[in-house]
C-alpha cells in the first residue's frame, strides 16, 4: 500500500497561490507556481520564496556533541565558532556519500548542533547519526523535522526584504552564519546560507508559526518578490555548480569527484567513518571528474545520457541537465573518466550533439555584478 506524502506546514498557502502540485521525496511540494523561467529570473534579479520544510532537521547535542560528530562526518564540527555553518558529507566506511549535509552550531548552547539533511535521507541521516553519536558519551540525537519550519529568500534584495520583518542586524551577518531572533514577531534562527547561487537567507521557526513568517515575507516585499518552486530551485543550483544527491552524489561516489575533497578533513585529529578509504582516495586521484558542458544545439543534456569522446566512445555521463535561463543555452553537469579530453559529444537520443567544456560554477553573482 502506498502511503501518502507528508504536508508541509505550507500547503494551504502553495494552494491559494494556485501552485502545481507534485510529490517529491515523501512530501507535497509546489513544483512550480506560474512559469519556472520567471522564478528563476526573479531569484537572480529580486527575490525568490522558497518552502524548504521537506528537508530534515535533526538536533545533536550535549556535552559530547561536537565530539560524537567529528566522528560521524568528514568535517570537523567541534572547530565550528557558536553561530557559524559548515557545508559536510556523511560518508559509508568505503567513502560512498550517504548525504551532503549543512550542520549549524546554534549560538545560545555551545553544545547543540543543527544538522540539515536532504528530505530523501533524513531517516537515512538520523539513523546513521544515532549509531555513531552513541558511542560517545552525554551526545543525544533529536529529530526536529516535524516541529521545524523553513523558509529560505533568495536574491539580491533579499537582505533589504527580510531587514523589515527581523530584529536581527542582517549587514552584520556572515555567509555561512546564523543567529537567534525573532521574525514576524516569531522566534526563529537565521542563517545567511542558501542553494541558489544568490545572497540570501534561511529561517528556520516553528511549523506553526511559519504561515505567519511567509506572510510577512511577501507583505514585506511585493515589488520583485515571488514565491519559488521546486523547478526553479533546481535550475539555480545548477547554474551555480551545486551537487544534488542522487545526481552528482551517492554512495558510489566520494566527495573526490565531485570536486568537494576540501569538505573531508583528513587534518582533524579524531578519527572518523570512512577516513581509511577517504585517505586513500586523495591519494590516488578521483577516477572521474564533475565537468561542465554547454550544449551548442537547442536540445536539453538530461540525467543518464552518455557524453561521448571526439571518436565517439563513451567516456562518462550526464548527472543533472536542463536550460540555463541565465545564460540562454542549455548546460549539463557530467561525470567524465579522469584524463579524457574534450571535444565532447552528448548522445540526446541517437543524435550526438556537441558540447563545449567550461569551469563550474555555470554562474558566479560575485562575477556580474
């Protein structure tokens, strides 16, 4: 028997905004609310509002906190100044990723961690998680996902927007940084992080206090400001270069090749799982390369297709693809045998179309303007 996706605590609103609806990792999300390409667009030029409720938040704290998780992940979470972030991969023993995570330490308790997981793993995460934390003493593992709301805002003018309805000091704020206040008049954490190339900001407030954060939001910024789905939310992160588990991330692959070997921190002094395997790996070289292509057709590189060398044999394939609203072509992120050279092809149903190879990110804000 199938069961139902979950509700956010935002569906009522998605469905007074006339959103298409579509089930995405056990949850009810928009997919889109008028036209993706304007989402996109308004996010690179205004602000975009996300609903990110579907993701997993899951709490680990105590006197052993910091510690449990240096040993759970290939970051070093103990080293984290109280209200900074740090972008980490919860790795198998053999290296394989079991997710890419963010992992806050809150302010207010030095000793409570906040871990964001991808919706599709979170029980994934907060099993793993509660077996390694569990051998370290006074370290406690919480699942917060069903109490917890979140709302990201995305753009330029996102700061501007979010200013009107915080008591927080926004310009004072870091990337990769977070504090406790109050938004709409709601408690609320806050961190300056995001996953759509943009400036930007992520709130994090009680499931039943987030209609109120998302009306205030969208009272606060009418003039460019407009609500953001799924599609579009997958569009930016490509644009900027940004790892999707299950495309450019999984258990067969390690953070090597995808480019994020600076995540595992084989300098850290605890042990931790997956360092043996992780070790060896640097060492040897990753055995393919996250590439980025820029198709010179009008046809879209999409999930599973081959790229092809100049002679035409495969040498890799395309794990996310779609058109670049921003740079008008469409482009691809791939995954390429270490050392083959480009000109590439992409097989896009029988034909082979050719593909110019380019640095990623796709887009960098810090470059337009």
């Amino acid at each position: 028997m199938t069961s139902q996706p979950r509700d956010t605590p935002l569906r009522a609103v998605h469905e007074r905004l006339g959103a298409t609806m579509t089930e995405f990792a056990g949850w009810l999300m928009p997919l889109r609310y008028s036209s993706e390409t304007a989402e996109h667009n308004a996010v690179r030029s205004g602000a975009g509002l996300f609903d990110l409720s579907h993701m997993g938040e899951i709490a680990v704290t105590g006197p052993g906190a910091g510690a449990a998780l240096d040993y759970a992940v290939v970051g070093w979470p103990s080293a984290l100044a109280p209200g900074r972030a740090r972008y980490t991969m919860l790795c198998a023993p053999d290296g394989g990723v079991l997710d890419d995570l963010v992992i806050y330490r809150q302010g207010s308790d030095p000793e409570r961690f906040l871990v964001v997981a991808n919706a599709a793993n979170t029980a994934v995460v907060l099993g793993e998680l509660q077996r390694r934390c569990s051998r370290t003493p006074g370290a406690q593992v919480h699942d917060e996902t069903a109490a917890t709301g979140l709302i990201a805002i995305q753009g330029p003018n996102a700061a501007r927007i979010l200013s009107a309805v915080t008591d927080l000091e926004l310009g004072a704020m870091r990337y990769y940084a977070g504090s406790y206040g109050s938004v709409a008049d709601r408690p609320a954490w806050v961190a300056r992080t995001g996953y759509t190339g943009e400036d930007g900001f992520e709130v994090f407030c009680a499931a039943g206090d987030c209609e109120r954060v998302w009306t205030a939001l969208t009272e606060a910024g009418p003039a460019g400001l407009v609500p953001a789905g799924l599609a579009a939310r997958d569009t930016l992160r490509l644009e900027a270069g940004m790892p999707l588990y299950g495309n450019e991330l999984g258990p067969d692959v390690t953070p090597y090749e995808a480019g994020l070997g600076r995540v595992v921190r084989l300098d850290k002094p605890a042990d931790f799982v997956g360092r043996q395997a992780l070790a060896a790996r640097a060492a040897e070289g990753p055995r393919q390369v996250l590439t980025g292509l820029v198709a010179r057709s009008r046809r879209v590189p999409r999930h599973g297709y081959a790229v092809l060398s100049e002679a035409g044999g495969r040498v890799g394939v395309v794990t996310s693809g779609a058109p670049s609203p921003t740079l008008g072509a469409p482009i691809a992120m791939a995954y390429v045998e270490t050392g083959a050279t480009g000109p590439f092809g992409i097989d896009i149903r029988g034909k082979t179309e050719p593909a110019d190879v380019t640095e990623l990110p796709f887009y960098d804000r810090s470059k337009q303007r």
